[in-house]
C-alpha cells in the first residue's frame, strides 16, 4: 500500500530508534519537502504560508466556495511512532487522489508544530485560526490513530471522535519544614515530599472516581534534594483531562492550586454525520469517543470550522508516542476508504 510506503519514507527522517521530528527542527523541515514532493507529483497546488504550514490544493470545479481540508502534522515527539500525525498527511494525500475533482477544492495540510515538543504545542493550526473564519475552510476531517485502547478493547478498526477532552494543566507547591535525615524523630516532622505523596495518591482517587476522567503527575522536583536533608519543598506537575468541563471541575476539586483550563470542545455534528454514513456504508461498527489527546482539529474546531476526527485503532494496547506504536494495514485502508468517501461527499455538497 502506497500509504504505508510513503510512512516508512517519513519515519526514516531523522534516524535514531523510532520518529524523530522534533517541531522547528531540520527533521520537520525535511519531513515536509518530502510531502510537498508527493503533492506535485499528485497534480496539487502546493503552497506555504507564514506559519510554514503546508498546503495541497486540488481545485474543484467551484473554486469560488469554501474548501474542506483534511490533514494533520508531520512533527513528532522524541523516540515516537510512525502513525501519530504523518497518517492523517500522508492519509489525507491519498484520500484526495482517490477522491478526484469535486465542486469544492479539497485541501490536504501539514500544520507545523503540533506536539508541543519546544514549546506551544499546535503552532501552524493556531496560526491559521487566528486568521478569522473568513480564511478558514467550510469544513475540516482528521484522520489520527486513537493513540490509547478503547477501540481495541471493543474490537473496532474506527472511531469517530465526539469531542476533545476538557483539560487542567498546572503544579502544585508543597511546603515542609528541613531537618536532618538522622536527628529529627518521624512524629516531628514536617516532609514536603510524604505532603506530595499523599496528595498524588488523593489526585489518583479523585480521577478514578469519575468517569472518563484520567490524572497524571509526571513530575516531582524536591528541594534541597539532598539524600540526607528532609525535603523542605515540593513542586507536583497536575495534568487532569475528562470528556467534559463539569467533569474536569470535579477532578480538580482536591487540587489545591489554580490550574490553566481549556473547555472541552465538541466536533461538528455535520461531519461528524457524514464519517459516521461511510462508516455503515463499508460494513465497519460506529463506535464513538472522546479524544484524552489535543488535535489540530480541536484548534479549529474551536475557531467554528465545522470539524470531525476519526480515529484508526490503535494495538500493542494502545500505546504511542513510542516505536512500539502500530495500527494495522487492514485498519488503515478502511479509515482511508471512510476519509475518501467522507471528503467526495463533503466536497460535492455547495450551498447556493
């Protein structure tokens, strides 16, 4: 499958054990000549913008309305996978060959920066919202693997994602008293650290007993950190998300710290019909489910274009960012025929 192939090509950029595409990096950049090459090859007007985002137009026979666009990113996290953004790029090229000309241009995009690697994660598609709707597309589809393993466990090669998830992103500071590791008794003592536990161990709860919910503490810094010195300080990293804003705020109700807040978003009911109409028309179960990760189609979902994601399964339960990350070809070639089908289907619709 020339998908497939062509995932391989961009995998291989940067060398080293698994995907190495930091965002802003001569890697991506690389990554993106190699698509743009793809694109001319394909026929597709190719195109840069500012934020040095990369677009493939195939125009359509009314050039004049909106564009639905498909696509994703082509930078990676550090030791990552071959699927995570460069399917929904390399996908969305294929899904506009096998397509053809529609009344609408159809549009495949690599935005940069989207993993947040060096900084702000989803640089290019928060560059392109804050151009205004006026230069936005009528319509956007992501195709993406799940990333984690619900559709596995259900046994479903689909989803078609309602929305991505509300997140609570900050760090909590614990204070303790220092003291010497050898003459200061356990019943005085006053261990920033033991404080951090037990709060970690209440944050866990607290996600556990919601569902959908899910609560990471992936960084711990303790001063003076010092094998044999009392920890006087502690800084816990919180990074909460749940399928909807009223579930995120009862999460984050043991947390004793302002977090930074996004709201859940929802995607675009008329997309989000049509993926679903493919996906019966090919025989393959309608599983729906929010995404725990931040997309680009959040970005624009966010700044009102109508907006759908699907989801490929993910196996090796779920896992990504990681070389371990797999989805299968079977899977893969059913998400591009429901992408294809799902992109003529929106292209050939144009509202007079």
């Amino acid at each position: 499958m020339r998908v497939l192939e062509r995932l391989e090509r961009v995998y291989a950029i940067g060398g080293g054990s698994g995907a190495n595409r930091l965002g802003g990096t001569p890697e991506e950049d690389d990554a993106h000549e190699l698509v743009a090459g793809w694109m001319r090859e394909a026929g597709l007007e190719v195109e840069v913008d500012g934020a040095r985002n990369l677009f493939g137009r195939l125009r359509g026979r009314r050039p004049e309305v909106p564009e639905v666009w498909t696509g994703s990113h082509l930078d990676s996290v550090p030791n990552g996978g071959r699927f995570d953004g460069a399917l929904g790029v390399v996908g969305g090229l294929e899904a506009l060959e096998r397509a053809g000309q529609q009344e609408r241009t159809l549009v495949v995009v690599a935005f940069r920066e989207e993993e947040g690697c060096t900084g702000r994660g989803c640089v290019g598609s928060r560059a392109v919202a804050a151009g205004g709707l006026e230069s936005l597309p009528a319509a956007f589809v992501e195709l993406h693997v799940e990333q984690g393993p619900q559709l596995e466990a259900v046994g479903a090669p689909l989803g078609v994602v309602t929305a991505i998830a509300a997140t609570a992103r900050g760090s909590v500071v614990l204070e303790g008293r220092e003291g010497h590791a050898g003459t200061t008794p356990m019943d005085g003592r006053q261990d920033a650290l033991v404080t951090a536990s037990e709060f970690v161990l209440r944050l866990r709860d607290a996600a556990a007993a919601v569902e959908g919910a899910v609560a990471t503490v992936g960084r711990v810094d303790v001063e003076p950190g010092v094998t044999n010195v009392i920890p006087s300080r502690a800084v816990v990293s919180v990074d909460v998300r749940a399928p909807d804003d009223e579930r995120l705020e009862e999460v984050c109700r043991v947390v004793p710290a302002e977090l930074s807040r996004t709201r859940a978003i929802a995607m675009s009911a008329g997309p989000a019909a049509v993926l679903r109409e493919q996906l019966e028309a090919l025989g393959a179960p309608v599983v729906e489910l929010p995404s725990g990760a931040g997309h680009d189609a959040g970005v624009l979902a966010a700044a009102g274009v109508p907006t759908a994601m699907l989801f490929v399964r993910s196996l090796n339960g779920g896992i990504s960012h990681s070389p371990d990350e797999h989805s299968s070809d079977d899977d893969v070639e059913l998400a591009l025929a429901a992408l294809t089908g799902t992109l003529a289907r929106l292209g050939a619709v144009v509202d007079e």
